[in-house]
C-alpha cells in the first residue's frame, strides 16, 4: 500500500509541476490586415486614369494588428466588364471589346519585416504599346498569420 500511495503522490507532483511550467499561449490572430487609400498622396484610386508610356507611383498604406506579411499588385484588363471592384462607386466603363495587346502586370512589392504598418510606394511603368480601355488594379494583402485583404479598384488605361 506505501508503494501506490508513494507512486500516487509522485504522479500528483509531476502533474502540479508540469502545469507550473506552462505559459500562457498568446491569442490567436483572427484579425484582417487593412489596406487604406484614404491620405492625400494615395494612388491609384478608385476611377483613376493612367497614360500609357509612363510610369507612376502606387502608394498605399497597410497596417495589422500583429504583423504585415506580403503585398501584391495585379493589373489586368477588363474589357469583358467583369468585376473584382470592392469600391461603392462604379465607374464608367467603355464599350465591351476584345484584348489586342492588353496590359498585364503581376508584381510582388516588398514589405519590410517586423513592422504593423507600412506605407507602400511602388514605381510601375505602363509601355506605350497596350490597349487602352477599362482595367482592374488589385491589391493582396496578407499579413503574417496568412489572414488576407483585397482591395479592387476599376481603373483606365489612356
């Protein structure tokens, strides 16, 4: 009987021992990370015009809870009016038409590790031989935890 009651006690002070030693596992992040063109210098925003055979500077500011991760742009026609726009204001569209030469760009853009907020500005050149027309300018944010933000904007190309 001393042998179970010792062996009991044993088993009894590991359990309170190894429940000492636990810490207190951080929350888990459930929070989106945000994507905001709402300052002065932001661009493109919703209905912008760009010329063909210049650049110009994609500037955003991108913030999270925890910690920001990656950022990708996609430029992509839409001359079938179909829609990503995640804006309340429409614009206007151009006559539906078929793609010749249309403009297509998927880039990744650089975020600095560490940091929960980051203003974005990334220089894009548009060659001077696309179609104009009605475009989508997508932006992917994803923060850290791999929880992502899409921002879809409706742009033209002149």
């Amino acid at each position: 009987m001393k042998r179970i009651s010792l062996l009991f006690s044993c088993l009894l002070l590991m359990v309170f021992l190894s429940n000492c030693s636990k810490e207190k596992a951080e929350p888990v992040d459930t929070v989106y990370p945000e994507i905001s063109l709402d300052f002065p210098d932001a661009f493109p925003g919703q209905c912008a015009v760009i010329k063909r055979g210049e650049n110009f500077l994609f500037k955003a500011l991108v913030s999270d809870n925890k910690q920001l991760g990656s950022l990708n742009v996609d430029i992509h026609h839409n001359f079938d009016h179909h829609t990503h726009s995640t804006e309340l204001v429409a614009c206007e569209m151009l006559p539906v038409k078929q793609a010749v030469k249309p403009f297509l760009l998927i880039q990744n853009v650089a975020i600095p590790a560490g940091l929960k907020t980051y203003q974005v500005t990334a220089e894009i050149e548009v060659p001077t031989d696309v179609d104009p027309g009605d475009y989508h300018f997508m932006i992917r944010l994803t923060d850290k935890e791999g929880w992502q933000t899409i921002k879809g904007l409706s742009i033209k190309i002149n």
